[in-house]
C-alpha cells in the first residue's frame, strides 16, 4: 500500500485501498465549494424547520396533554427513546420525536 507523502503537491491523500487521490483543478473547486456551502445551508434551514429536536424542547407540552408532571413525562420519554433506539441525548429528527411521542401516549396516556 502506498503511503502519503506531503511533498508530492497533486495528491491530497490516499484511499483505503492505496489508491492516491489527485488534487482536483483549481476552477473546479472555485466551483464545488459554493455549490457545497450552499447545500450546507440548505440542510440547516431544513433541521431548523422540522420542529423541536431535543427532548426538553417538546416534553413540556407533552406534559400538559397528558396532565403528568413535567419530570415523569421526560423520564418516560427517555425511557421509550431507549426502547426505539434513540438516542435521546442528541438531537433527534421529526420522525424519532414522533415516534417517542407516539410510544408515550400509547404506554401512559392518551
């Protein structure tokens, strides 16, 4: 397998199976890294927009739908993020805040 080697200026690296990977031109990366800034851009504006992604973000209002206290409604909540599979201490997309929500109403309330 090769190794990389920082003097040779048209690579910038090595793939797993060795091959080395030639730098692109330059106008083609004046090009890409907009087009990329831009996606970026895009996919925050949509994680923005889906709605609450975090526990503490959405539980309150759980709480007052179920009548429960805030803290055992969250407990509940992790404790069906954990059977689902989610990890509840990260952010969370609109489908695994639906799902938690669905399991809680199911298991505890309406």
């Amino acid at each position: 397998m090769q190794q990389y080697d920082n003097s040779n200026d048209d690579a910038i690296g090595v793939t797993r199976s060795g091959r080395i990977v030639p730098r692109p031109p330059d106008e083609v990366v004046e090009r890409v890294i907009p087009l990329l800034l831009a996606a970026a851009k895009r996919a925050d504006a949509r994680r923005r927009a889906s709605g609450p992604t975090k526990l503490t973000d959405w539980v309150p209002d759980l709480a007052n739908e179920l009548g429960k206290p805030e803290t055992v409604v969250h407990l509940w909540a992790q404790r069906a993020a954990g059977e689902l599979g989610v990890n509840w201490g990260m952010e969370m997309n609109a489908g695994d805040v639906d799902a938690i929500t669905k399991a809680v109403r199911k298991r505890y309330g309406s």
